[in-house]
C-alpha cells in the first residue's frame, strides 16, 4: 500500500477541499407563468423559454393506455 512521505500541510488541505462547497441551486422565474423552476429545465406546466414543449394531458393519456 503507498505511503506519503511527509504529512500535507494545512494549506495544500485547503487547496484540495476549495472545491467542495456547496452552493444553492440557481433558480429561473418563466417569462410566460411565472413559476419558479431550475435553469435549463421545463418547468411543472410544461414551459421551457416562454415556448409550451410538452402537452402534459397527451403525455398522462399515452401512459395510462
């Protein structure tokens, strides 16, 4: 098993977790709804843009049949 030579030191630890922090999740108002939604994603009605993309009531029916 592989041994380090010398102890790390509290800077090079710190370098290494710079990276680890965590972060909100950045959030979108859509220009036509309103509703609150993740960037880059559709939102609950359906909306991406402005723009409808899915029509959820077709989307419920062809699963359920």
């Amino acid at each position: 098993m592989a041994v380090q030579k010398s102890r790390k030191t509290p800077s090079k630890r710190g370098m290494r977790r710079s990276h680890n922090a965590l972060v909100n999740s950045t959030l979108s108002e859509d220009q036509e709804t309103g509703e609150i939604h993740l960037r880059h994603h559709i939102t609950t009605d359906g909306f991406y843009h402005g723009k409808k993309v899915i029509n959820k009531a077709q989307n419920i029916q062809k699963i359920n049949a």
